[in-house]
C-alpha cells in the first residue's frame, strides 16, 4: 500500500482537486452536509497555524440544524460509508470524477461595472474556503499511560448505575424544548447528568432548561462526540437513551482491546482513536494538536496499529493495491481505455513500463502487475505521506478529497488515515529536525510549502522517530474520572454469538428449536415428521413428548 520509490514523472501543472475518479482514497464530490452523525472533528491547534486559516463549522443553533439534518439518515445510509464516494461521469462521458475540492466561488456579481472585467475573473477562480468538522478542544488524551485502569474504574460504575435501574427513557418531544422553557421530562433528564457527573449534584432541582442545565448538556454532547452547543437536538437525545448497560459494555470491551498492549508513550506520540476519526498529538501529557481525520470505511477498516513515525514523504507516488486494481482499476479501463492515463498512474512490469492497450483488460493479468500515480496535486496521498512501518502497511497522508473533512461522519478510506491540515502536523513532527538550509535551520510553514512546491519527490527522516497508535475505544476514561463514548462503527463491542460446534444447535428460545436440537444421526425422514408437530396446538400431547424423547441430554448441557 506504500508507494515505491522509483523514478518519476514530474508534474507540476497539475489541476489542483483531479483525482483516481472511482477510489474513495481519492475522493470524489461529496455533499459533506449529508454525511451522517457526528462523531468528533474539527482540527485545532495550540501552536501556530499557516496563514491560510479555515473557516470551522457553525456552532450553536447551526449545531443543531447540522444534528437533525444527520439524525436523519438511515442505518442502512450510515453503514455505507464506504460507498459514499461514487464515480460521476463527466459531460465528456470520461469516466473522471468531478474535483472533490469545494467548487470555485461564482463570480456573478450583478453590479459588477464593465471596467473591472479581470477582478471579476479574479474573484471567478479563487476556491471557497476549506470547512473541517468541529472537534472538541479537550486537552485530555484518548489513550494515556492510565487510560486502561481508569476506563475499568468506569465500566465498574456504569455497572452500578445499570444494577441501580439506569436512567429513564425520555421522551421524543424533549429535543424541541428551548432554553428557558420548562417539561416534565427535565427531572429524569437532571437525574441523568447528575448520575454521569456533567451536572453539579447541588444544581437547584426544577422543571425547566435553565443556564446550568444547558451547561450540563453541553459537557455530555462533548464526552460522545457531538457538537457541545447546549442544545437538544436529536442526537442528543439518541445518545442520552442508550441504556447504561449498553454504555458499560463499550467501556469493557474497549478496556479488553488495550490489554497487552506495550506501546512506548513517551513525551511525545500520536494517538488516532479510528471511532473518532481525530488525530491527537500528545506531548507532556498534554494534547497540543487534534486533527479530523477520515478513516476506513466498515468493509475497510483502519487496523489497531503500535508503531513509530521514521519518515516524511513529500510529493509521494501511490502505489494502488492489487484489492484496488482489481475491484476498482480493472472495470474502469473496460469502460474507458485512458482512465490511467488521465489520472497518471503507470503499470511497471519486470522489465519497466507497460504500455496499457498491451494488457487485456477483460480478464484480471492487471493485478500481476504493479500500477504507481505518479506524485502531484491529485496524487491520492496528496502532498504529504507520514511514514510508519507496520505489517498492515497504513500510515497518515494528505489527500485531495478535503471537502470530506467537514463532514460528520468520516469513515471512507481504504484503511489509512487521511488527516486535514496535515501539513501543521508534518510541522509538530519535525520539530528538532535540521531544516532545508543545514544545521540549525528548522522547518517552517514556509520551509514546508517550498519543500513541497518543486514537485520532486523527498524524504525526511526524523532523528528520534515518534510513537504512533491506532486504537479502537468506542468508550474510555481520561484521567479527570470522565467517561467518554463514540458510536461502534465496526461493530467490534457485540460481536454475533458464536455457533454450536455442529451448528445444529439454535439460540435458546426459537420456534424449531426441538427438531433442530436432535442428534446429528437422526433420519430426514424422522426430522421431517417432527416438523409439522410442533406446528400443531400444543393440546396435542403426542407430539410434544416425541420432542421430549429425542432431546439428549447433552444438547442441553451445550445450550
């Protein structure tokens, strides 16, 4: 998955936003508005940040608009992140994908004055400004030295909030309450955040949703991921029922996945927590940098991963995955011969390039082959590649599909993590690297963006590599006693019962269970005539005390 340093072929008028039009590593045109839940987002930095800042998502009452507008989606909508992203033909019936880069800014201005024709123009070609999600600004870290016991403590107190009966159920109609305004349900919602500790225990008990309450909502929406705006939307209130039970299994499951671990913190390391799709940049303790990030889609997922960061890759080639190429390259040259050719990817063979009308692509002899995009602007990794050798062969990149960082929901790569204003980040990494200029020189915004502008292909290795992990808590504790949650995206925290050992066996409590429960040596036709038996009245003792007879009692024990 990693590309190969070869030769390659420079280009650096390159169109910024073009991209491998089908892969969703590449992206394409996505509305960013109708991508799903919120999980976490928006990158914000303690340290200095380029010149070009942008613009962060609304908050407040827009918050709320952008939950109900999510909430709106189906569970069949959001499980299919990874299909998101789908080829659009172009007028020209290429096959390319439309830039996923946010379209330049109309220039129809109506009193626009004839004399100005090249501003006009001007105004014509500057792109809209980039909008990443809202992440929250927490310095508390996802994954510290402590974050196992303390996430045990948690789930033993979610264990006895369930034991003592949890929460209520609140109503629908809560989500449309305003502040100010007063409901019957606000007790139970009080008793709920006083319990999980987002409301003082001394608040003055009433009915209505004053400042301190809403204050309290706002530090729950923070613990799960959500826009902190005070306001009840739907998400809201989705997350505020989930049973505690439930909430102490994700708090469990996530502490089972740390065990064994040996991960070196250090002063300084990287955490990616994948529920979240955030990147943090921890150093003393301390998360100086939280980045949105796009991880894998369900299909794809981003594997857990304990590595060091050694090396940063400017303008990278993409070498594309014999998965990618098969499922993906493959249809794309059967419907249109110059698909590699307009996105720059090149087949190398043994003995060097392969001329792509030499290749059948009817059949599947593309996959022996290795197919590398050459670095640029619309290079899939983008222009930035953070390295990190593991066995599962992902690491961080840039990627020329950012208007999916604005999005809620954010799992469609193909299992590496795409991560917005990396550049800040490739800047926090190289912190104590000698810059450009030799000795004593460092690397810079600026440094950075002419290490990048020439196009050539360059590798910097860091002096003392960084710790680097990707987690999968979809529940944890940080060390100030708060319990923090995030959706199961992989559904990792329930995984489906395992089966009998001949599988002969059904759960407990289904219709055919004394028929199927039979030994394996039974006769069909046995099998088939306890079949209609159970179906008749249960008055009808005869049949019932055959079942009885064929259960053994070792199916029982099993059971």
């Amino acid at each position: 998955m990693g590309p190969v340093r070869s030769r390659r072929h420079a280009r650096p008028g390159a169109a910024l936003g073009a991209s491998l039009s089908l892969l969703t590593l590449l992206g394409a045109t996505v509305d960013a508005a109708a991508q799903g839940v919120p999980a976490t987002a928006a990158p914000v930095s303690a340290a200095p940040v380029p010149p070009a800042t942008p613009a962060v998502a609304p908050e407040g009452a827009a918050a709320k608009a952008q939950e109900v507008k999510a909430s709106e989606l189906k569970p069949a909508e959001k499980a299919a992140d990874a299909k998101a992203v789908e080829l659009k033909p172009t007028a020209s019936g290429s096959g390319e994908s439309k830039p996923s880069d946010p379209k330049p800014v109309e220039a129809a201005a109506p009193d626009a004055t004839p004399g100005k024709p090249a501003e006009a123009a001007k105004r014509s070609r500057e792109p809209a400004p980039l909008v990443y999600a809202k992440v929250s600004a927490d310095p508390n870290p996802a994954l510290t030295p402590r974050t196992f016991l303390d996430t045990l403590r948690a789930a033993e107190r979610y264990a006895a909030f369930a034991e003592a009966g949890g929460w209520e159920r609140l109503p629908d109609d809560l989500a449309r309450l305003k502040p100010g305004e007063r409901s019957p349900a606000i007790p139970a919602l009080r008793h709920h955040l006083t319990l999980t500790g987002d409301l003082p225990a001394d608040a003055p008990p009433n009915d209505r949703l004053d400042p301190p309450l809403v204050a309290a909502i706002a530090a729950f929406q923070g613990r799960h991921g959500l826009p902190d705006s005070g306001i009840l939307g739907r998400l809201t209130l989705n997350a505020l029922n989930v049973p505690a039970s439930v909430r102490q299994k994700q708090l469990a499951a996530s502490a089972a996945r740390l065990m064994g671990s040996k991960f070196p913190f250090g002063e300084r390391y990287i955490v990616v927590n994948i529920p979240s799709a955030a990147v943090e940049a921890v150093e003393n303790g301390t998360v100086v940098r939280r980045y949105v990030a796009v991880v894998g889609s369900p299909d794809k997922a981003t594997p857990t991963v304990e590595t060091r960061i050694t090396d940063i890759n400017f303008n990278p080639t993409w070498t594309v995955p014999a998965s990618v190429v098969k499922n993906e390259i493959i249809p794309q040259m059967r419907k249109n011969p110059g698909y590699l050719a307009k996105n720059h990817i090149r087949i190398l063979g043994p003995s060097g390039e392969v001329d792509p009308t030499k290749i059948d692509w009817a059949g599947q002899k593309a996959v022996a082959y290795t197919l590398r995009q050459d670095s640029g602007f619309d290079n899939s990794l983008g222009q930035v590649r953070i390295d990190m050798p593991n066995r599962f062969a992902v690491y961080m990149h840039d990627t020329p599909a950012k208007s999916l960082f604005a999005a809620s929901v954010r799992f469609h790569s193909h299992g590496c993590v795409r991560v917005g204003q990396v550049k800040e980040l490739v800047g926090w990494l190289l912190q104590g690297t000698d810059g450009p200029n030799g000795p004593g020189s460092t690397w810079g915004p600026i440094e950075i963006e002419t290490g990048i502008a020439d196009g050539e292909r360059r590798d910097i290795k860091l002096p003392k590599p960084v710790p680097v992990t990707f987690v999968y808590l979809t529940g944890y504790a940080t060390p100030d006693g708060k319990a923090h949650f995030r959706d199961d995206i992989y559904k990792l925290d329930t995984p489906a019962p395992e089966p009998a050992a001949t599988g002969a066996i059904p759960p407990a409590g289904a219709a055919t269970a004394p028929p199927a429960a039979m030994p394996a040596s039974a006769k069909p036709p046995a099998r088939k005539a306890a079949a209609p038996a159970l179906a008749k009245p249960a008055g009808e003792a005869h049949p019932v005390k055959k079942v009885e007879r064929r259960q053994p009692e070792q199916a029982v024990h099993v059971d």
